[in-house]
C-alpha cells in the first residue's frame, strides 16, 4: 500500500517536556501497522506550543500538503479547546492560523465535545480555509472515539468526498457514531 496522505496529531498534555506515550501515540502506530497511514505526533501544554507546533509543520515541512487530517487531542467543549487550564475559542484558534488550513480535515477527539453553530462553523471555515472540521457531540471520558477516529481515517484513504466518507463512516460504525454523536462541518 504506498498512501499519499498522512495525519498530523497535536495531543494536549499536562507537561510537553515529558516523555511518556499516550493511548493516542499507540493508536497511531496501530494505524500506521494495520492501514499503511502515516502519522506526526506531537504534544503541547500551552497555547504557544500549538501554534508553535502547528507554524513547524506548516513552515519547515516540505511535505505538508500531504497532511490531509489535522487531529487534535485536547479537553475541550462546544466552541473552545482547554490547555493547562486555560480556555481558548475555536475563534481564536482560527485567527491563529489565518488562511493556513487550506483544503485540510480538522479532526477533534472525543476528549472535546465539538458543538458549534452554523455560523461558529462557518467562521472557522472561512477564516482557516479548512475543507471541514469534524469531532463528536459527547465527550464519554470512558470511552476513546480511538476506534472511530481509525475508521474515519482510513476512509480518507479510499475515497475524496467528504460527504460520501461520513455516509460510509455511518454505514460501517452506525451504532458508535450515534453513540458519540459524530459531526462534521464543511
């Protein structure tokens, strides 16, 4: 399997200094082993180390326009992300990276719940030139969205409608995508 498009994974964490490996970084590898998809990983405990992270990628990565999924793992609800106790709006994450996203998928776990009106949506659409941001509804801390967030990915390998990957997505895991209220925007 030789894949064209890879994932960026921004991971919040309590101290980026740490070397520690998180279910996230696990479940990448598995990806990577089991589908072929190729990953970044990176962690961040404050708002500079995400722009940081995400201007590295954007600026000194020769291959990002093969990033297709930007995924983030970080505490969140509705309209905001949390880093070490500080809460952010997707508005101002926008305005961070301004026109940047073009044509990628922001992807949220389920560690935030992603509850955005048409309007909030549209914003940050608009203001990142992302294709679509994507996460779920209800944040069950006892359950990862892990297994979906694989199944979505990989379907980013087969096909280029987004529409077309969540109807698939759907029809495949129908029972945990309405159990974590899957959503995407675009």
């Amino acid at each position: 399997m030789d894949f064209d498009q890879f994932i960026f994974c921004l991971e919040a964490v309590p101290d980026a200094t740490a070397n520690t490996t998180t279910e996230v970084v696990q479940n990448l590898e598995q990806l990577a082993i089991e589908q072929g998809i190729a990953s970044i990983y990176k962690t961040c405990d404050t708002i500079e180390g995400l722009e940081e992270s995400l201007s590295t990628l954007l600026y000194d990565d020769h291959n990002f326009t093969d990033y297709e999924i930007i995924y983030l793992v970080m505490p969140g609800e509705g309209n905001t992300i949390c880093l070490n106790d500080y809460h952010y709006s997707l508005e101002e994450i926008a305005e961070l990276f301004e026109g940047k996203m073009r044509g990628k998928i922001i992807h949220f776990a389920n560690a935030k719940v992603l509850d955005l009106s048409d309007e909030e949506a549209q914003y940050f659409l608009d203001v990142t030139r992302a294709r679509a941001i994507s996460g779920y509804g209800t944040a069950l801390h006892q359950l990862s969205s892990s297994n979906l967030d694989k199944a979505f990915f990989g379907l980013f390998q087969e096909l280029d409608d987004v529409v077309e990957i969540v109807e698939e997505l759907h029809q495949k895991h129908y029972a945990l995508c309405k159990l974590l209220d899957f959503r995407l925007y675009y």
